[in-house]
C-alpha cells in the first residue's frame, strides 16, 4: 500500500512541474546542489527534476519519494541522471535509512506540504553524518505583511488543490531550530510571479553540529 496517494496532484505535477525550469528554476536547482558530495539522500524528489544538476563528485543518492505516479516517473529520470539514484518509498518523518549514514539531506518544495515539518527536520537530522549539510529551495511565508496575509487567506484552498502545499509556512525558522543556516537568500520566483502564493522563496545551506 502506498504511503501517499495523491494522484490528481501527482499528474498534473508530473505534467506541469517543470514549466519553469526555462524561466531560472534551473539555475536554482544547479545553485542548491552545487558542490555536494559523498551520499546524498533526497527527500520528495517529484519526478525527479532535481536529478540531472547533481555534480559528479556525488557517488549515490537516495530519493525517498512516497507518492506512487511520482515514484514511478522519479525511476525514468533516474535512469538518464549523471550520477547513481536509488529510488525507494518512505516519508519525510520516518525515513528507511540509518542514523548518520549520508553527507547531505537536499529538499525542495517538500517542507511546505510535509505534515509535521519539525518531525521531518529531526529525521533529517538523525540521518545526516556530524557536520553534514542540509540543502534547501523552499516555499515560505512572505515578510511582506500584505502578501502574508493574502498567503494567509490562500491557504484554506491551496493545499487542497496543491498536493498539501501550504503557502504560508515559516520553514525558514523550523529549520533554524534544528540545524545551524549557513547561508540563506530570499527571493521572489518568478519573479514576475506577483500573486503566485509560493513566489516567495528561500534557497540555502544548513548544517548538523560536528
């Protein structure tokens, strides 16, 4: 039995997630994983629009994708990526990996539609090495107080619509309380994006204590 099931969403990510991939989102996605190496484990991949940016320098990943539809187009892309991708089941709050047993964590899109996002951020946490890296390209809360309140009033329909993303979250805190930010810049994507309830986003490095 599937873990997530989410078929709607599934497909019309599968069909539309990279519409922006042309517009700078692949030019994010090359800045969120440039420089990593060793093992890496990526946790919601989708259906793997991360996987041809990977540097050489990265012997593994494992991609935890629970969704089915997505699973399975997560395998094709797998299949043509510059580096090995293990695809397997599981879910951001109870990963099947073993504690401390990868160099980076990469999440993108993911810590906006997770259920219990701190749950989440401790697991990646357990499973990173000391000194590890958590990468992330997130969805957050504007700090702007009139389009957060507009994310405010988005968010009673958009996860519904949206494979439970929510527009509002202040991932960039949550993650501060689990790992030390290294780096972190805020943007809006697109950035013509003016009343896109997910343009505001964050892109950076945390790391696990040594």
């Amino acid at each position: 039995m599937a873990l997530v099931n989410n078929p709607l969403f599934a497909r019309y990510f599968a069909r539309f997630g990279g519409r922006n991939e042309e517009r700078g989102n692949r030019e994010l996605r090359q800045e969120m994983l440039a420089g990593l190496s060793g093992r890496v484990l990526e946790v919601g991949p989708g259906n793997g629009l991360n996987f041809p940016h990977y540097p050489p320098s990265v012997l593994e990943v494992v991609a935890v994708e629970p969704e089915p539809y997505l699973r399975s187009h997560a395998v094709e892309a797998a299949a043509a990526a510059p580096v090995p991708i293990q695809i397997t089941d599981g879910t951001a709050d109870a990963l099947p990996v073993a504690d401390g047993s990868f160099d980076a964590v990469v999440v993108s899109g993911l810590l906006c539609s997770v259920a219990d996002a701190p749950a989440a951020l401790a697991e990646f946490h357990r499973v990173l090495r000391p000194g590890g890296e958590l990468r992330f390209y997130e969805h957050v809360r504007s700090r702007d107080v009139l389009f957060a309140g507009y994310q405010q009033a988005a968010d009673l329909v958009w996860p519904h619509l949206m494979g439970g993303c929510h527009p509002q979250r202040q991932t960039r805190a949550v993650i501060d309380q689990v790992f030390t930010i290294e780096t972190c810049r805020g943007f809006r994507f697109p950035a013509d994006a003016y009343l896109w309830p997910v343009a505001p986003r964050i892109l950076g490095i945390a790391r696990k204590a040594e």
